[in-house]
C-alpha cells in the first residue's frame, strides 16, 4: 500500500517538473551547467580600458611627421616614439591623434593608473584604435579642396577605408566600437560618410551633418593649446596683476559663424586701452605675444571661428584667463564632468554684437566672482595638457574615459543589430 502510495507522489512529482519545463518556469540546464555570470559593462568593470591599435604602414602616421620615420627604420615603440616638434606652431591644435596614440604606445613604469591600456590581443579588446593622422594629413597634403596635392590624403583615406572594410572586428560591430580622431574641420573629408558609425574624436561639429557626427556616439575633444602653460601664477593679487579688461588677437576674417570676428572688432573699437582686439595670424612670434597678453589679462574673448570652436578658449583656460565664450553652436570637452560656468563667461552673438553690452558686463564683474573663476581654472587647466609621458587626469587620458562612457550605448546598437530580422524600425518611426 505505501509502495503504491510513493509511486503515485513520484508520478506527480515528475508530471510537475514536466509541465514546468514545458512552459519554461524551471531550467535545469541550471542545475546541471551552471551558468556563466554576465561580464560587467566596462563602466562597472573598475578596470582600463582594453584598446585594440591596428598596425598601420607609418605612411597613415609618424611619416608625414618627418620622412625619416619611414618603414625601414622598424616598428614604432615607447623607446623609439616621434616626438612633436616643438617647433610645430600652428599643426600643433591639431595634433591630438599623436598623443592619443602614443598614450597606447606608452607602457609605463608599472603602479601609474590608466584610462586605457593597449591589448596585442583583438578579442579581448573593449575599443578598436585606428592610428590614421587625418588631421595632419589635411595639413601636410594641401590646403585646399584645389591642391593637387590633396590627391595624396583623398588615397590615403581611401586605402584606410577599404582596410577597415577588411577587418573582421570592424565587420563585426560595422565600426560601432572603432576609435577615429578626426579634429581638423577638413580630416578624413573625401570619405568620413563610410565612417560615420564609429567613434569619432571631434573638436566640434560645425562642418559635420548630423546623420554623421553626434553627442550621443562621438567624443568632443579640446584642441591642443599652442601657447605655453602658467604655471607660475601665483600674484598677491591677481585681479589687479592682470591690467588688461578683455584680449583677443588672432585671424579676424573667418568663414560661417567666424564671420562676428569682423562685427566684434567695430563694436569693440573704442571701449578703452584696457580691450585688446588685434587682427594677428599665428606665427612663433604672435603666439609668444599672445601668451604674454593673456597671463596679463582678465577676460580672454573666444568668438566662434571657421567652426563653432577654436584653439584659443584653451590657450586662454591654460593661461588662467577667464574665456568669454561667444559662439552659438559650440560644444565643449567633458562637459559631462566639468561645469564651464564655474570659469567661463557665455554671451549670445546677438547680445556681444549690442554696442556697449560685453564691456559693460564685465567692467561690472565682482572682483570675488573672477578671483574664485581664476582659481577654479588652476584647478582644471591639467585636464587640457596633452603630453608624453601621459599622466593621470590630463587630456588623453579624460579623452580614453569620454570612449568608455560611449561604450555601453555601443553594446546596445551591437546587441541590437545582431537580433533584428528587419531593418531598424525605430528609426523609421516617425
């Protein structure tokens, strides 16, 4: 009687298991394969990020610094690394493909924390780096869409382009997780439509669409200031050392929002010997000129240039001298950990170009207001140094963190892409 008794509750018991198996409530693969534990997002990980750098000819790079960084003379290493020429003037805005690069190169010393560590390994990778100079190569192969010589950067980007197109890991993620410094308005200008799902390293987006480049995806870099750093600025008083009200010297004929550099200067004509606003082009002497105006200055005046941005607002923040930014369109670097209003004044180009309004707002500024804005910017101005070794906290390496923030939405677009049987829908609902 109890043996029938335990066969009936056996029978019960496995008709239960089944039904549950059946309708998906019980999985017994977990019981017998244990399953493995999802690996943390790259921004819960608390590790560097793993990068990927593809090895490019040094046509793509370090030759077009000096021709005797040609392929013959071995691969490029920390030991061996190109410097930047100190004498590389204005190219030097430029330049943060070089440093983004040799930040990978870099092995360290052992015990530094990193933003970001070069794998050998693509599989293990996080990011994929493309070491393309397109912004020296817009310098160094014609400087204008006429030059025959731009013939040479069209090849160049044409080559990469198709190489790109090779890469399984490009394939696999269609370039979403790629890495791309394109901070010269013209870099990559023949084909950076084919690129436009990467991660590209912009220093604005005036001459980008926006089924290109956007905040979402992309990386805002800062340009690579080409003045000298203040790094003795330490007066009993600031404010009164600095005798000069507002400054700006540089190209006043500009293209596009550029085009207030001309109305700024009637406007500004007359407002008193302390408003410096000097037409000037970027020679070693002028920038020498520029670096002693703005260390004896209060205000630093960033109008828009030839795109919403320019060198200038951080040859200002590096020289501790308070940017009045006036540029409608203008994006700024980390801006998602650095607020600019605690160091920087904003003006609408409608209210700069009212005659009076600028210079009267800032003859009106509270001396304490600028004194704690000038002492927030020796508090920041580390996080705009490009330099090799790199360190912590300085651009390079904000710029490595920027690419692990847009890493997660770069996981959702893969994992997405990879389950759709349709083309996207969400992009056609409207």
């Amino acid at each position: 009687m109890y043996g029938k008794a335990a066969i009936g509750v056996a029978l019960a018991i496995i008709f239960l298991v089944s039904c549950s198996i059946y309708i998906g409530s019980v999985d017994l693969r977990s019981y017998f394969f244990p399953l493995q534990p999802a690996p943390l997002s790259i921004c819960a990980a608390g590790r560097p990020l793993r990068v990927y750098m593809y090895d490019l000819p040094r046509k793509f790079n370090f030759a077009m610094m000096d021709s005797r960084y040609s392929e013959d003379s071995g691969p490029v290493t920390m030991e061996n690394l190109p410097r930047w020429p100190a004498d590389g003037g204005v190219r030097r805005q430029h330049s943060v493909e070089y440093w983004l690069m040799a930040s990978l190169l870099y092995v360290g010393e052992g015990g530094e924390e990193r933003e970001a560590v070069r794998v050998s390994d693509p599989e293990t990778a996080d990011a994929y780096f493309v070491p393309f100079f397109s912004s020296l190569s817009v310098n160094t192969h014609g400087h204008n869409m006429t030059d025959p010589a731009t013939e040479v950067d069209r090849g160049l980007q044409a080559e990469l382009v198709e190489f790109l197109r090779q890469s399984k890991y490009y394939q696999r993620s269609g370039g979403r997780d790629h890495v791309i410094p394109m901070t010269h308005p013209n870099a990559f200008r023949f084909h950076r439509q084919q690129l436009n799902a990467s991660i590209l390293i912009v220093v604005d987006f005036g001459r980008y669409p926006r089924n290109l480049s956007t905040l979402n995806k992309d990386v805002v870099s800062p340009y690579v200031h080409v003045v000298e750093s203040f790094t003795d600025d330490d007066p009993p008083d600031p404010y009164e050392n600095r005798t000069t009200l507002l400054f700006f010297q540089g190209n006043t004929v500009r293209k596009d929002q550029g085009k207030i550099r001309v109305k700024l200067a009637k406007v500004l004509n007359g407002s008193g010997a302390d408003v410096h606003y000097k037409k000037s082009i970027a020679t070693p002497s002028n920038i020498k000129m520029s670096t002693k105006g703005m260390r004896l200055s209060k205000f630093c005046l960033h109008p828009a240039g030839d795109t919403p941005s320019s060198c200038r607002l951080f040859d200002a923040i590096v020289s501790h001298c308070v940017p009045v930014i006036v540029s409608d369109r203008i994006e700024l670097p980390f801006e998602d950990e650095i607020d600019y209003t605690e160091f920087s004044v904003f003006f609408s180009m409608k209210e700069a170009l009212e005659p009076g309004h600028l210079v009267n707002q800032l003859r009106q500024f509270p001396k304490d207001r600028w004194v704690e804005m000038w002492k927030r910017l020796k508090q920041i101005s580390h996080h705009y140094e490009f330099q090799y070794p790199p360190r912590k906290e300085d651009a390079v390496y904000m710029l490595w963190r920027q690419v692990k923030h847009k890493l997660p939405g770069v996981q959702l677009a893969i994992h997405r892409n990879t389950r759709l049987k349709i083309p996207d829908w969400w992009r056609r609902k409207r």
